[in-house]
C-alpha cells in the first residue's frame, strides 16, 4: 500500500517547484557562500555540504548516504526563496524573540529549542566543545561554552552554555545576527535552530532531550 506524504514533504515539494522557477544566477549574487558546482548549487548548512541539483531542484548532502531531513531542506528551500538583495550583515547579535517577526514564536521557541538545549548538555561541557568544533565553530570569549557556528554562511549563530551547579541549573542561549531574517522568513529561524540542534547533538554522541522540536 502507497504511504501517504507528510505534510512537511508535501511542503518541501512545493518548494522544490518553486526552486525551479527561481533565477539561480541572483540567488549566487545575493547569497553569500552559495556556489556553483557543476550541474549543482552547493553550500553548507551547520558544518555539513549540500548540493541542490540545479536541473531538478533536489538535495542530497556531499557528505552522507543519509536522505536529507525534510527541515534541512526546507531551511535551504526558504533561504532561496526569502533572502533579499539587500540583506547585509550588521554584526548586531540579538536573542531569537528580538529579530523581526519572531515574538509569536517565542514561547514555543524557549520550550521546544532552549530548554531541551540546555538539559541535553548540561554537565557535557567537554562533548559540546568538541561538537561545536567539528562543526567548524569559532571560540568566543564569554561563557563557559561560548562559540560562533554559520547555520548557512550568511547566518552565523552564537551558541552559549553557562553549566550548572548544585544552586543554578544549565543555561544556553543562541544569538543570531539582526540581519538573519532579511535571508530568511522569521518562522524558518525556528527550524534552523531545530536543525543546529540535532546536529549538535548527533556530533556531541549525546541523545537529545526529549522535549525538543521533532525534526522530520
């Protein structure tokens, strides 16, 4: 019997036809870190390489035999689809809920992203590092786990871990450029940061709390 399709494959098929539609020559001179690669378009999202085929619209990862999230795809759907020729970056780092649009999505945001952010690494200081690092991150100089990680190229993300003690809980934030949503549509940042979690996670070897977004 046919499996029915999700509604988030559904979505990434609309985007697909979409993509076709699109003049890939601007999205290579507006889009900073996309490139073309023989028949492909291909840039990085959180460390890993994707080719989107340029004839079809489809996207595989460079790196593994693994099919591609629906949520990884979409993020890179919505980054062609969103991003504005005059986007640039403003080295002004905010919180997710003070970027343009996102306050609806903040509640949901602090439950399904920071908080289970915080409990998968709380006491795992030493496994975040390493993750973050072969994510390709760059170390910061504030908190106990400080580091700037490129969720695509043009939207670099700061991830902070202040550990826990015997008094205070774990904490964690993530800092995203004021710029980020001029690349890409405000609710796509909570997806993006569901995307940098998993990976995280996954690189860490660590299971991810169960309260976080699913990532389809």
């Amino acid at each position: 019997m046919e499996q029915p399709v999700s509604n988030y494959e559904k979505n990434c098929q609309e985007w697909q036809e979409r993509f076709l539609a699109m003049d890939q020559e601007k999205l290579l001179s507006i889009i900073p870190g996309l490139k073309r690669e023989g028949g492909d378009l291909t840039l990085y999202h959180f460390g890993e390489k994707f080719a989107v085929n340029a004839a079809d619209g489809s996207i595989r990862s460079l790196e593994s035999s693994a099919p591609v999230s629906a949520t990884v795809r979409l993020n890179i759907y919505t980054l062609f689809g969103y991003a504005s020729p005059l986007a640039r970056f403003q080295d002004d780092w905010v919180p997710f809920q003070q970027l343009r649009g996102t306050g609806v999505f903040q509640a949901a945001y602090q439950r399904g992203i920071l908080i289970p952010f915080a409990a998968t690494f709380s006491g795992h200081g030493e496994q975040l590092r390493q993750a973050l690092e072969a994510m390709g991150g760059r170390k910061l100089p504030c908190s106990d786990v400080g580091y700037q990680v490129d969720a695509f190229a043009c939207i670099p993300m700061r991830v902070l871990v202040w550990e826990g003690d015997e008094e205070f809980p774990a904490q964690g934030n993530l800092l995203f450029d004021r710029s980020a949503t001029d690349y890409i549509h405000s609710e796509s940042m909570v997806t993006i940061a569901t995307a940098g979690l998993y990976r995280l996670a996954d690189l860490a070897g660590l299971p991810l709390d169960r309260r976080a977004f699913p990532m389809p």
